[in-house]
C-alpha cells in the first residue's frame, strides 16, 4: 500500500468517508447547474455531445468537454423511448383488404391514421371495399354502373392481347439464353421466330 491509501484510511472517522471517485455520488460538479438545460435539450432531440458543450460555453459553462461528454454517455446507455414504427405497404394493404370488422381495434386506429394523410389512398379503399361488397354479398344491380366499361372491354376491336402475347414469348426466349450470350444471340433467336 502506498503511504496516500494508509493516510485516508487513517483519516477516515466512519467507511463512507473512504468511497471516492465513482461511488461517491454526491460531489458537486461545474456541470450541475448546466444538466437541467442539458436534459431539456437532449429530450428535444439533440445528442451531439460536441454541440450541447458550444452551446453552455456562452452561457458560462468553465468545465470540459470531456465532463459533458461522460455526462451524455450516460443518457446514451438508458433506453430510448419506444416510437412505433410506420406500417409497411404490404401491412396497409392487408388491412384495405380485410373487412373492417375482422381489423383489430388498434389496426383500425392505424389505418385510420394512414387514411387521414393520403387522401388518394382514402378513396382507393372506398372503391375496393364497395367492389369487394358488391362481389361478396352479390349485389348484382350495381352493375349497370360499370357496365359500359365492360362492354367496352369486351366488344371492341383494340386490345392489348397480340402485344401480350409477344412481350411473354420474348420473354421466354430470353429465359432459354439467359447467362449464355448476348443481346446479339438473343436478336437471333426473336427475329427468326416472328
């Protein structure tokens, strides 16, 4: 022991006087009157421990930056507050495809939420849900309303179907030559067969 361990042990009237450094708790620092602005800080988003310290300098802080930084580190290592995460596209879909009574009270609230921030989205899921109505409970009379639509489709000479055709058969082509060569041997092979 060197001769500073023996002289406090000595000094020391009761064992608490003998915990110093980290487990003494109750030491005033330079950087008390500074936490409260701190802590409000950090709670409004500011974690740059580098900018938190220029900011108390103007306002009197003598101390460190280091004191500021081992301060924060400490907030850094507490758990963060829990923010819910924005549901996915493939989560709001289910949900615009689910009847609204098989939604849980919380998927409800959520949808909801998405709903009020896109209004396009909004009258997406009024068009599926009268459609999906129309089709579950056979609500037949409603289709005069979209019957021109289908009648068009239906007898009109202009389709997409000979251009489908051809875009899947070059497709398939392409599959059948993938990795080997070329767009030249793919020309090759697409133009000998039309």
């Amino acid at each position: 022991m060197t001769h500073r361990t023996v002289k406090s042990l000595a000094d020391a009237e009761k064992p608490e006087d003998l915990f110093r450094g980290q487990w003494q708790h109750n030491r005033t620092s330079v950087l008390d009157e500074y936490k409260p602005y701190l802590d409000e800080r950090w709670d409004e988003g500011c974690t740059n421990a580098w900018k938190l310290w220029e900011e108390i300098v103007p306002l009197g802080y003598r101390g460190s930056y280091s004191r500021v930084s081992s301060y924060l580190r400490g907030k850094r290592t507490s758990p963060r507050p829990v923010t819910a995460q924005p549901p996915t596209p493939r989560v709001v879909t289910r949900w615009i495809l689910s009847r609204p009574e098989t939604l849980t009270e919380i998927e409800q609230l959520r949808l909801k939420a998405v709903l009020a921030n896109c209004p396009e989205l909004d009258a997406l899921t009024g068009h599926v849900r009268s459609f999906a109505q129309m089709l579950t409970e056979r609500q037949g009379e409603r289709l005069p309303q979209w019957l021109d639509a289908v009648i068009a489709g239906l007898t009109l000479p202009w389709n997409s179907g000979v251009v489908e055709g051809h875009v899947n058969r070059i497709k398939m082509l392409k599959r059948q030559v993938f990795g080997r060569a070329g767009f030249s041997l793919l020309r090759k092979r697409v133009l000998p067969a039309t």
